[in-house]
C-alpha cells in the first residue's frame, strides 16, 4: 500500500512538473491567427519556421485563401494578419480595414512552367528566347496566336507538339487567384499597346480579348498548386504551358524528388510582373509577425528554401545553384498591375461572362 503511494505521488509530481514547464514555455506567448495564399501555407507550416517564430513569442495559424476572397470574402476582424499575394488584393485589404501598415518579407516573379520542346518551337518561331538553363517569352509577340486562336498543330514547321489544344497560358481561376490575377494584368498592358490600363473606360475594348484567353480554358480550380500538379504529373499533353510562381518551381526542385524532368523548363515572360507578398498587421500580435518576418535571418533564409525571393541575394543565388535551378539575377522589363478598381472591374466583368448560359 505504501509503495503505491509513493508511486501515485511520483506520477502527480511528474505531471505537476509537466505543466509548470509548459507554462513556463508558453509565458508570453501570442496565439496569432492568420489568412494566407495557398502558395505560402507549406512555409507556415514547416517545423522550423514554426520553431523559430515561436522564439520571437509567435504561434502562427494559418488558414489558406486565394487572395481575392481574402480581400473580400471574410471578416477580417477576426484576424491578426492578412498575407495575400499580390498588391491589388493588398491595397484593397487596407483601404477596408483602414490599416496604413504593411510590409512585403518576400516576392516572386511570374514564370511559365512548359517544356523544352515547346520552348524550343516557340524560339523557332522567334516568340522566345534560349537564355542558357531558362527561357524568355515576348508576350506581344505570343499575343496574336492567343487573340486568333491558333492551335498548336497549326504553327509552321511544328513537329514536336502537333495538339490540337489553343495556344494558351493555363492558369487558376481568375475570379478567385491571384497568379491568374496578375496574368490578367500582364495581358492587358500588352493589349493596351505596353501601357498599364488607368481605367474601365480604357478596359472595355480589351475585355472582349481578356475574357475570352480565359473562358477558353474552362474550369479552372482556384489554388496556384493544382495546375502546377498537373503540370508535374500528367505531362506536356495537358499543360504545355502553365502561369505560375517562380516560387512554386524552385521549391519543388529543392525537394530532390525527381518531379523536376530535365526537359521542364521555366519561360519568363517579357514584360514580367511580380507578385508582391504583401504582410498587413491587424492586431499587435500582427505587428510582432511583420518584424520577425522581415528582420530574422533564419526566417528569410527559411523563405528562400520555399522558392521566394528577398533580401539576401547571396543565398537566394547559393540556394537555387545547389539545386540545379539556373535563374535570371535580375529583370529589367517589369510592370506594376492597375490599381485595385480597375483589375477588379476587369474580374468582376469575366465573372459576369462565366455566369451567362
């Protein structure tokens, strides 16, 4: 009976001494709660960043959204960050919320994920350009076969991808994406003769081609993974051209799975635009998140193995050269989207055409 005892007291202790030191561990922690892009959901959720954040007194959860819905379909008062991809969504989150303070930890370029067959018919027929290791794509020049339909099979001299699919960048679903989003702005400053729409006055000629590149695609889902999983698993025959983050492809090539082909390659379109990983506070917990994120090193390194881009150019070019991922240092071409009415005037008026029988 005495010896029970003993061990009933022992197994109290031990339980006791548990939870003092997880009080201990969790003093002055903040529960911070947060909505992200898709794209940035596996960065959140890695061990190490969860580890390091958790040193800075931050246990971040995340609950994924494509960014326009984050700018418009939920109650953001229940939130102590939004991280959105891309400034449009950004600026509307802060018109909304009246939160002047924001901060952008990282960004990614915009980048074409396709094949070295079709890379190689689009330099053929003088749209692209071999750049040793990735490919540049001039969009005025892609531009006409978008606008006239054309077909694969019916491009001079194309014995490599002979398909009877349109010649079309595969994207996400506009109405809820931010990657597809962006192509949308990307395509209407070609459109616009190289000049960023100003206005819906200035949209409306446009929209006819605009609406089209992507009702033409079908349905199409809304998180930036989903095609770019196709585009790994079921070949060229599906996706032989697919608008993605740079982020996306480096991140996969660092797993070192095999998934990354030899004949998988990156076109970077010219103009470009970048997708700006814009951080808004909502709370003071928000505000304690934004600095980690822009000033730990570990946290920036951390992004990087994720695919982003961000101050620390040195290992950003170490990183992707270990893993055999041959990138541009730098762009020149680069466009800023419309301002926030204007792109989503230019949504809304897609959606509108989605809806008609």
């Amino acid at each position: 009976m005495k010896k029970n005892r003993i061990i009933f007291f022992v197994i109290v202790g031990v339980a006791l001494a548990i939870v003092a030191v997880s009080l201990l561990t969790n003093r002055g922690t903040n529960q911070v709660t947060g909505l992200v892009g898709s794209e940035k959901e596996a960065f959140f959720e890695d061990a190490r960043v969860r580890k390091a954040l958790l040193r800075h007194g931050l246990d971040v959860t995340v609950q994924k959204a494509g960014s326009r819905e984050i700018a418009t379909s939920f109650d953001l008062s229940q939130y102590d960050f939004a991280f959105p991809a891309g400034a449009p969504a950004a600026e509307k989150i802060q018109r909304e919320t009246g939160k002047s303070e924001a901060v952008t930890p990282f960004f990614t370029p915009m980048a074409i994920a396709s094949w070295k067959p079709i890379a190689d018919l689009l330099v053929q027929q003088g749209i692209a350009e071999d750049q040793g290791g990735y490919y540049t794509v001039d969009m005025d020049a892609l531009l006409p076969l978008i606008q006239s339909e054309t077909r694969w099979k019916d491009i001079p001299n194309n014995s490599v991808f002979p398909a009877n699919k349109s010649v079309l960048i595969t994207t996400t679903d506009v109405r809820k994406s931010n990657s597809a989003a962006l192509y949308l702005a990307l395509m209407s400053y070609v459109a616009n003769g190289d000049n960023i729409v100003q206005s819906m006055d200035q949209a409306q000629p446009l929209l006819p081609l605009l609406t089209n590149m992507f009702l033409r695609q079908g349905l199409r889902p809304s998180s930036s993974q989903e095609p770019f999983e196709d585009y790994l698993v079921k070949g060229m025959g599906l996706s032989p051209a697919v608008m993605i983050y740079e982020a996306q492809f480096i991140a996969q090539a660092a797993r070192g799975d095999g998934s990354i082909q030899p004949d998988m390659v990156l076109m970077y379109p010219v103009p470009n635009i970048f997708t700006k990983h814009v951080f808004i506070p909502l709370s003071a917990a928000g505000d304690k998140l934004a600095e980690a994120l822009t000033t730990d090193p570990e946290l920036q390194k951390l992004a990087i193995e994720y695919g982003f881009r961000n101050d620390n150019l040195a290992y950003f070019r170490e990183f992707t050269t270990d893993h055999g991922v041959t990138l541009p240092e730098s762009f020149v071409d680069v466009i800023d989207p419309p301002n926030y009415e204007v792109l989503e005037g230019m949504i809304q008026t897609i959606e509108q055409a989605y809806q008609q029988p």
